[in-house]
C-alpha cells in the first residue's frame, strides 16, 4: 500500500502545479516563506499561502517556530511531515526520467547514496525531540523544540535543532548522526560553541549520537545513543 501513496499523492496534487513544486523546493529541508517565495520566483501576492495552506489542510507539510521566537512569522519554517512522501519529492519526482533511463541500482548510486545520510540526520534530530517530549516528566520544563539565536558578541546566528526550555536557563542537545562513536574532543568542541553564545542562559549541554559515545558520560551531561532513543 505506501508504494501506491506518491503515485496517488502526484496524481491528487498534479492539478495545480505549484503544489507539486513547493513539496519538491521543500525536499528533505525546511524553509522559510521567503524561501519559498524566492524559489517559485512568485510576487508577493498572497498567493504563495493560499498554496501553502492547501498542503497544511492536506496534512503534507507542517509549519515550526523555534521556542523562543513563537510569535515571529520570519522565523517559521515549513517542511514535509511524512518520511515516504519526503523522500519521493527529496529524490524520486525531480529525476523520474532518469530512473527510467539508467535503472534502480544505478540511480541510487548516482542520486540518493551521496545525500542519504544527511536524509537521515534531519529526521534524527526529530526523533531526538519526540523522545524528550515523550520522557518529559518535570514540572520544571517549559518547552522542548529549536532555538533560534542572533548573538552580537559573536557575531553569529542560527538555530539549535534540540533545545530544553526550564524555567531557570536551556540545555541545548547536540545530535548526531554518525557511524562511528562520538569522541570526547568533538563533544568538548561543541560545548564550548554553545557556552560561548552570550544570549542563551545555559543549564546544560547534552549529546544523542546514534552510534553511541567512546567516554565515560560526564555527571553534568544528558547523553543519549541510538539504542536510548528506540527503546520507547
């Protein structure tokens, strides 16, 4: 039955043609309206969201803000919700012909190998966030998402894929999808990128590697492996 649900969803959107564009521009990511907007090459006309409110009520792309910027429209990001349909419009609808032409084996090598493990990362980070959610028991968490930061000290901007809002600071979780066991230095590196944006109010730093870590876990640190993360 998936195999059927891109052919019936391109067959069902396939009438009004933007609708599959904004799912392929989409892809694997999550952009901003301007994004969006820019890429379609559309005027700023209104039009770019009646489309996009189409897809919602579809219930084919979800719309996220990080937790500490709810109320900023700039800063809400739409992305495609289930993992199949991301994946066609991510590799399989922008090279049909070519599947056709150069055959399954071929077309993995060419198109899909070279990018599958950072398919595969966006979609940890999210798994990470929905283990959080579903572990959450203290009264003391406010929030669990991303965090968007424009840090003047530093001169730097961008957003923490894995943030845990208490009400006395943030525990920022890096998350990693690797091969091999996260090292110690790498883990130290981060967490001194992390303490050194001044905006945030830092309670603790934490790490979810899906191979696992090659140290001991350090008392002040949440660490989470692969095996932690599907244990639900």
């Amino acid at each position: 039955a998936h195999n059927n649900v891109p052919r019936k969803i391109g067959g069902e959107i396939g009438k009004v043609s933007y609708l599959n564009d904004i799912l392929r521009i989409i892809g694997n990511g999550k952009l901003r309206y301007s994004q969006i907007e820019a890429s379609l090459n559309l005027k700023s006309n209104g039009l770019l969201s009646k489309y996009l409110s189409i897809l919602e009520q579809m219930e084919l792309i979800g719309r996220s803000r990080p937790i500490n910027r709810k109320d900023d429209e700039k800063k809400t990001f739409y992305s495609i919700n289930d993992n199949l349909i991301r994946f066609y419009f991510a590799y399989i609808q922008p090279h049909t012909s070519e599947l056709r032409n150069i055959g399954e084996e071929a077309f993995y090598k060419k198109y899909i190998l070279p990018s599958l493990t950072t398919f595969i990362s966006y979609r940890f980070e999210a798994i990470v966030r929905d283990y959080l959610k579903r572990k959450a028991s203290s009264s003391a968490i406010m929030d669990i998402g991303t965090y968007w930061y424009d840090d003047k000290d530093t001169k730097t901007n961008g957003e923490f894929d894995c943030v845990i809002q208490m009400k006395d600071g943030y525990t920022v979780i890096e998350c990693k999808h690797f091969k091999e066991p996260l090292k110690i230095s790498m883990a130290l590196e981060e967490e001194r990128k992390i303490k050194a944006i001044k905006e945030l109010k830092i309670k603790g730093v934490g790490f979810a590697c899906s191979s696992g870590f090659d140290f001991e876990k350090p008392d002040d640190w949440i660490m989470l492996s692969g095996r932690d993360l599907y244990s639900l």
